[in-house]
C-alpha cells in the first residue's frame, strides 16, 4: 500500500467527486444521488451554515433516523471544520439535554418526529424559551450556547429555521466564503464528537479526528476489498460509528455507493438488497438474524452479497456465509475510542479463521495484551486487557480530562477495557469479552461471551447472556437469559442437561430466564446493565417465594 497521505473529509470527498461525478453515492427510498449531485449538496449547506455563523470548531448536533440529510450534514460540518455531534434516536429529554449541554452545541439538527415519537415536543421541553424566540437568536436557560434550531424539511416551527432555508442562503453565500474556510481546516482537527452507547449514565464525548475516522474507514474497506463497483447495504444507524464511519466512511474513500433506511426493518432490508442488487452488507450479530431468520427470507435473492463485516459470536459470522452469502465476511473488533475500528481478519482467511479470531492491526497502529492489574504486557495465547496505540486512538473525551487520563497512558497507549489474547500462530487478536463481563466463580474468571457463545450452539437458542449474580457460597454464580428461536419452547432443566455434557462445571449458569426481546441500546447493543437490574430482581423474588 502507498505512503498514507493526511487529508480533510472535504478533501477526500472532492477528489472521490472528481474521479466517479456519475457514480452513485447514496440510494436512500426512491433517491438515486450520484456523488457530483451530492459534492453540490453538501457545499451549498456548508455555504448556508457559514451564512448562519457556523464557523470551525462550532458543535452542530444532529438528531435523526438515517436519511440524505444526515450525510450531507456530516459532510458539509467537516468541510467548515465545524464538530459533528450525533445523537442517538433513543435518547429522551434528559439524555438529549446532556449531550447538547456536554458537547457545547450552539446548533441542532432534527427531525420533528421519528418512529412516531415526537422529538418536538421533546425539545420544547428542554428549551420552551424556542416558541418565543427568533430563529437564530434562542436564549434558553437551560442550554445557553444553543442558538439555532434547523427542522429537516421545508415545515416552518416557532423558533426555528426549516433544512431547506439553510440550503437556499447557502445558494447566496460566495463560493470564496466555502474556499477560505475549507483552507482553515486541518486533518488532525476534530471531526465529531462519538458519544458512548449509552450503557453508562453519563455518556463521554469521544473527540475524533478528520484523519482518524477517514483512514479507519478506508482501511477497513480495503480488508473488505470494496470499489468504486460496489453497493454497500447499511442496517446500522448513523448516529453510531458503525454507521457513520466504518459504512459510510469505508463507501465514501472508495467511490462506492451506499443504500440505506431510515431505520432497520428486516423485511425492508430484505427488499433492498434485493431490488439493488446489494453487494456488500454490515451489521451487528441482530441485523442478520432477523434477516435470515424472517419467514419471507426465502422469497428474496440475496446472492448479490459476498463482501461485509459482521460483529458477533462465531456462529453467527458462520451463519452469515452460509445462509446469506457473504463468502467475503469479515470478523471484526474496534471501539467508539478507536475511530473505531482496531483489527479485522482477512477476505482470504479461512472461515474457520474468520470465525475465531478477530484479525490484525491497521498499518501503523499496535495492539498488545496486558495484565489489568499490573499493567506488564503478557505473552502471546494469555488472556489480558486489549491496549491500542497509533493513529486511530481517540484525542481525547470532551472536557473530561481525568477519564482521558484513566484511558490513554502516558505511553499513548489505549486501555479499551476488554479482554483478549494473541494468537501465537498467527498473531491475530481474539477478542474474549468486557473485563465487566468476567465472572468471579469460586475463585475461578469465567468469560460471560464464552458462556453466550457456548449457548447459542443449542439449536433452540437464538440469543444468550449471561450476567453475574451474587451467590454466599461461590460469591458470583450465571444467570442466562435466553430468546429462543421462533416456534421454539425448552425448560431450565433441559439448558442445565446441555451445558453439563459439555463445559466445565463453575461454567454453567446457576440459573436460567427465557425472554422475548432484549433491552437495546441505540446502536443495538445489549444493555447488560438493565439484564443485571432484572437478574437482581429476579434472585431477590425467587428468595422471597
């Protein structure tokens, strides 16, 4: 591969525009835009967010189910070198009233409403001082750098400026106005702000970088071996790195084209992969299942799908190649804090590879393992705390220099938080789980994944976790919660009997809970901290009978 060149996403985006102007960019519904449409998008809303005083380093919230908008959005902040804030399409007032408060947003971005919840309502809540004001001129007690208020469409609300407003002031700003403040930007400057999933209570600002997200998403395209002749299909949303950078990015970098929805609808996405001849699909463990799993699958042609990276065990990373296609998939493993992609294995990597392991570094970037405790870096097959160095390492969380400094020593080195080994034989990383999900069983560390992944290989089970409870024998026993596949039933007795015959003893949930759905975060992760909330309550109840 060539030297690496830094450049700035307005760069990129330029020269990519330059080279395939006729290609498509994004398919999103009936919307077929071709990436010179989309550069002239993007630079007249650039020309409209100078127009309304946005200039570099200003935080521009967005908050939004997946549409053209959201990309131009992205775009067209990097290119005035404004800071990007996504905000997760789950989050309520309070939460919504941290993220714009935290990030210093002076400008929001939003649909009125969104899966019938009514993010308007929601917003005069925070900021009821937007009924009275001007557009542009918000002075709320509770927000004080927040001034501008942008509804997506052309719907004229109180207080606030309409999307397309912005774009026709944008169409009288001077082109000379975009250039110079294009020139301003540099590549090391921040680009958004990645709030954490949302499974703590106070979600950190992850600063990430022009260069650091650009060459995250460029690398992990060229694992995935995409070109300008492919269509990814994205389930993830944008408001979450996987979306955002790692699809969009990855697409972007090598004048490839993105099909989206608004949200993630199983049949919907069967539909698009279909109708577009999707080549390309990435997803987390969810977004397959219920693909494959869904009773209309088989009246869909999915076979234009070979290349992707899905996050998840390893049977579903088999599943995936068998049952969709993608003979190209790819394991991968990355964090918010890592831009965010650290390692992914290799297209020509055997599938039982691909399964196991979750591949290399990036060019110029380090991994290692280490003792949590001590901090002395282990030998290669022992498990440790993954620590990440080099370009794709965060600059930092947003006004929280403490925890930056908990989580990147002065050696430059990232503390993920997650266990993993090394592979002696082939040197790839192997993710095994949170240092959080370790159980303490009677002395002995047992990987909450590598119970889950055991489970899933039940032909009954569709989705485990496990979450550790308090025992005064053992100190901490498992608690499984299991969905069972569709039309499927088994007993506690029945999942005991099965993990008997083939794991260790201290291995083996004390307990067993069957559930319908699991609690998701927005970026359609499992919230284990409600899953402990309900194990908790469920040992208190069982003591109580």
């Amino acid at each position: 591969m060539a030297p690496w060149t830094k450049k700035t996403l307005g760069k990129v985006l330029e020269e990519i525009a330059g080279k395939y102007p006729n290609q498509g960019a994004l398919i999103f519904k009936d919307q077929k835009i071709s990436y010179r449409v989309l550069l002239e998008k993007v630079r007249e809303l650039a020309k409209g967010f100078l127009a309304l005083g946005i200039g570099k380093n200003d935080k521009v919230s967005i908050w939004s189910g997946n549409c053209p908008e959201w990309i131009c959005t992205q775009l067209a902040t990097a290119l005035i070198g404004a800071v990007l804030v996504p905000v997760n399409t789950r989050f309520r007032t309070s939460e919504l009233e941290y993220i714009l408060g935290q990030s210093d947003s002076s400008t929001l971005i939003l649909m009125d409403s969104f899966l019938n919840i009514d993010f308007a309502a929601m917003l005069r809540e925070v900021c009821p001082e937007m009924d009275k004001a001007m557009p542009g001129r918000l002075q709320s007690a509770r927000l004080p750098m927040l001034k501008n208020i942008i509804f997506l469409g052309d719907k004229q609300v109180p207080g606030a400026f309409s999307f397309s407003e912005i774009v026709k002031q944008g169409g009288s700003t001077p082109d000379e106005n975009l250039r110079s403040s294009m020139a301003r930007v540099q590549p090391d400057d921040v680009i958004m702000f990645q709030y954490t999933s949302g499974t703590t209570a106070f979600p950190k600002g992850v600063m990430l970088t022009h260069d650091g997200v650009i060459r995250d998403g460029f690398c992990l395209g060229e694992r995935q071996t995409l070109t300008a002749e492919d269509l990814l299909f994205c389930p993830l949303p944008f408001f979450h790195v996987g979306g955002a950078v790692i699809s969009a990015l990855s697409v972007l970098t090598h004048g490839a084209c993105l099909a989206f929805l608004e949200t993630y609808d199983p049949l919907e996405s069967l539909k698009m992969v279909h109708q577009e001849r999707c080549t390309a699909m990435n997803g987390i463990e969810t977004h397959f299942l219920m693909m494959y799993q869904h009773p209309d699958f088989s009246r869909y042609d999915v076979s234009s799908l070979k290349k992707g990276w899905a996050i998840g065990p390893a049977e579903v990373v088999r599943s995936v190649y068998q049952k969709m296609g993608l003979t190209k998939v790819l394991n991968v493993y990355g964090t918010s804090e890592t831009s965010p992609n650290v390692t992914t294995t290799f297209v020509d990597d055997p599938l039982e590879l691909r399964m196991a392991f979750h591949g290399l570094p990036h060019a110029e970037t380090e991994v290692r393992i280490v003792d949590p405790s001590t901090g002395e870096t282990l030998p290669d097959g022992r498990e440790g705390e993954i620590c990440v160095r080099g370009w794709n390492v965060m600059k930092g969380y947003y006004k929280k220099p403490e925890e930056t400094a908990k989580t990147i020593d002065s050696r430059g080195w990232l503390h993920t938080g997650d266990l993993g080994l090394i592979d002696p034989k082939t040197r790839y990383l192997k993710f095994t789980g949170r240092s959080k999900d370790m159980l303490r069983v009677g002395g002995e560390n047992v990987s909450a994944m590598e119970v889950e992944s055991f489970l899933l290989t039940h032909p009954k089970v569709k989705q485990a976790q496990v979450i550790g409870v308090p025992d005064p024998r053992l100190t901490e026993v498992g608690m499984a919660f299991l969905e069972l596949k569709e039309g499927m039933s088994a007993t506690e007795e029945e999942i005991l009997a099965f993990c008997k015959k083939k794991i260790a003893g201290f291995k083996i949930p004390r307990y067993v809970t069957f559930v319908k759905e699991f609690p998701l975060t927005g970026s359609g992760k499992i919230q284990k901290f409600k899953l402990k909330e309900q194990a908790l309550e469920r040992l208190e109840d069982g003591r109580k009978a």
